[in-house]
C-alpha cells in the first residue's frame, strides 16, 4: 500500500539490461514495455491518466498508485516500481512533500534515513537534498525522538529528481527483470502440467519471447486431471504475457503413444515418445511461424535426460532448436521458482501418471537404436495425423 496519502504516480524502472543496448534497441524495448504496461492496466481494469515515457523510466499517472504497482511487477522488463507522490523540483516543495511522508511513517523512536537520486541541473546537491530533509524531520518529530541511521534506518525517504520534478517515496517493489515479451521470436513450448515445463516456458518468456504451449494429451494412457493440470499452467504462465495470446494446442498422442509400447523395444518407449514431441512441435512450429522448441529437460532429471538420451532426443528434430532453459537446474532450484511464478501448486496436484512408463527404461541409448525401432513405424503419417488431430482452446 502507498505510506504517502495522495500517491499520484508509480515509477517504473526497466530492467539493467535494456539500458546497455544500443539507443535503437532500447527505444524498441521501452517502447514495448510501454505497450504491455498499456495492455496489463486493461486487463485489469485499472484506470491511470496517463503513461509517460523518458529516458530510463516510465511514469504511471494514476489515482490507483497501489494496485497499478502490484500488476506491473509481473510485467517483463521491469525491474522495479515505486508508488510515489510527485512534486516539483524546487527545494521548498520536496522538503513539504518529504516532510508529510515522514510523518506518516516515522513512529517513536524509529531510525530513519534520506536517500536521494538526481539527474539534470539544479542549485543543490543530492547531499544538500539529505541534509535538509533529514535535519527538517529531526526538527518537526522531535517529540517522537527520531535517530538518523544511514546503514540499517528502520524507515527510508527516498526521493527521485529528474530535470524539473521530484518524486518522492518510500517502498520499491521488486519486478520481474528480463526483456518485454514480444521482442523476441516466438517459441513453441512442449507443456506437460509437471513442475519442470512450466519454469522453462517462465524462463523463456522472462527472455521477450511469446509462447505457444503445445500439450501431448496421453489420453487413456492418463486422463482428464493430468490434462487439467497443464491447461491451469498455462493460465498462471500468461498472467506473465497480457496482451498476448492466450492459445494451448492440445495433441491426441495417447494412441501414438500405444503403438510405441506394442511395436518397438520396451525400454525405448519414453524416447520414442519424446522424438515424437519434437517432430509434432516442429510441425506446429510452421503454423505459429515460430523459432524454437522449448522442454523443461534438465540432465539427470530423468531415465530419458541423461546427456547421451537428450542427444537421441534433438536428432529427431530436423528444423528447429531444442532449447532447454533448466538443464542444469536441480529440482529445488526450479520448485523455487514454479513457487514464486504461482505455477508450483497447480503442477503438485495429484492426478494419473502416465501407464506407459518402462519398468527399465534405457538410460545410454543410442541414435541408431532409436531409429531402427521407427523404421517399422509410419512416422510420418503417425506426424502428420496427430497435427491434423489437434485442437486449440483458449485459457
């Protein structure tokens, strides 16, 4: 909430690598993320006045200081936003403005600090800033018996000068980092509802790429919870995306899936159906006028994720990159994560397991065993029906 009765702007603050691209480049990318700001307050139905935006901030001009704050630390490319009241940049009007947050949130006893930041030209100082706006809440709350402490203050005035106005605030919320989305390519993301492929699909998105889940639905081999499970996924993971589209492709591979366990060597089964993933996805690829595939593989993570499985894996991928945001994440790493994205809950919900796992699944397999198990297989037609199967669904 905002400690500053009349909070009328949230500063937002782009994200450390925007700032080292070229002047171009940044321009794009702040443009971007003025455009998703835009589509995220629609979204929820926030109202503001205006978006401002200047060199290395965007202003949000808003009555709803707090609730916009909240929505934009899950906006990508921003690393940080403040609810704040703004002022000019005359000496008199920052030290009113401090002094009314001061007295809203220094209590009896506590340590305080003044902290400040200015770009352009004026006739002080930031020292100037702090020395004054400190001795002024020192004089004014002396019956309250305030301590300057500028290592460990128990409450921070920080205020913001840029060429004529000052902002002044007291909370940063943390953002989400990374690039806007959309200044990427587009990826196709193989989405099973587990832990691990929601963080990966996360991990990419926080990178500026748009995604397209692509959900393999085992169907009778699992059944309808474990494709709940994957559509509620993709639910949390656009709350990250507003503004794009909101779009899972649902495969029939349950029968394919079959067929494997009937017609080639036991122990293959789980690479067998993940060589067909990547050639459904790529598929898919093609439609979406994507550039990548994205897995939540890690090394180890299992049978068929050992290093010399995943080389069997992306042979069967012919025009497109596998990439593999977790590989060598270790599964606290990646439940942290699945916990702060909101993912984690959703994919921890009991539902089937899929039947056709080998008791012994091969763990060093080999390229050539892979592909002489497909040779009496109609691959391509088993392809090519699964996409002609497949469904959209909006989430």
């Amino acid at each position: 909430m905002c400690l500053l009765t009349g909070c009328d702007t949230v500063i937002v603050r782009f994200s450390g690598e925007i700032g080292i691209k070229s002047e171009w480049t940044r321009r794009h990318y702040e443009g971007l993320l003025k455009k998703n700001i835009y589509d995220v307050l629609k979204h929820h139905s926030i109202s503001y006045r205006k978006i401002l935006r200047k060199r290395g901030r965007i202003y949000v001009k808003t009555e709803n200081a707090a609730e916009t704050a909240q929505a934009l630390t899950r906006v990508f490319g921003i690393s940080s936003v403040s609810q704040a009241k703004q002022t000019t940049a005359n000496m008199d009007n920052i030290l009113e403005t401090a002094l009314q947050l001061a007295v809203e949130i220094v209590q009896n006893e506590d340590t305080f600090a003044v902290r400040c930041r200015r770009t352009g030209t004026h006739p002080y100082s930031s020292i100037d800033i702090c020395k004054q706006v400190g001795q002024q809440i020192l004089t004014a709350l002396k019956e309250r018996n305030p301590h300057v402490n500028l290592s460990n203050p128990q409450r921070t005035i920080n205020i913001e000068i840029r060429e004529d106005e000052a902002y002044i605030f007291t909370e940063t919320l943390q953002g989400a980092g990374g690039f806007p989305v959309g200044s990427q390519a587009k990826a196709i993301c193989l989405l099973s509802g587990g832990i691990d492929s929601p963080v990966a699909c996360w991990l990419v998105m926080k990178r500026g790429c748009p995604i397209v889940p692509v959900y393999l639905d085992n169907s009778p081999l699992t059944d309808e919870t474990t494709t709940a499970k994957a559509l509620d996924t993709a639910k949390k993971l656009f709350e990250w995306s507003i503004g794009f589209p909101r779009k899972v492709y649902i495969i029939p591979h349950g029968r394919n899936l079959q067929t494997f366990v009937e017609k080639a060597p036991r122990k293959l089964t789980c690479l067998l159906c993940k060589r067909m993933m990547y050639r459904i996805a790529e598929q898919i690829a093609d439609i979406e006028k994507a550039d990548g595939i994205v897995t939540g593989e890690a090394i180890g993570e299992q049978a068929s994720q050992t290093m010399t499985n995943l080389r069997v894996l992306d042979e069967a991928a012919k025009t497109y990159p596998i990439h593999r945001p977790l590989l060598g994440f270790d599964k606290t790493e990646t439940e942290a994560i699945a916990r702060r994205i909101g993912t984690y809950e959703v994919s921890t919900r009991q539902a089937k397991d899929c039947t056709a796992a080998p008791s012994k699944p091969a763990t060093q397999a080999q390229v050539e065993a892979a592909k002489d198990a497909e040779a009496a297989l109609d691959i391509d037609g088993i392809v090519k029906d699964s996409v002609k199967a497949a469904r959209t669904v909006l989430v």
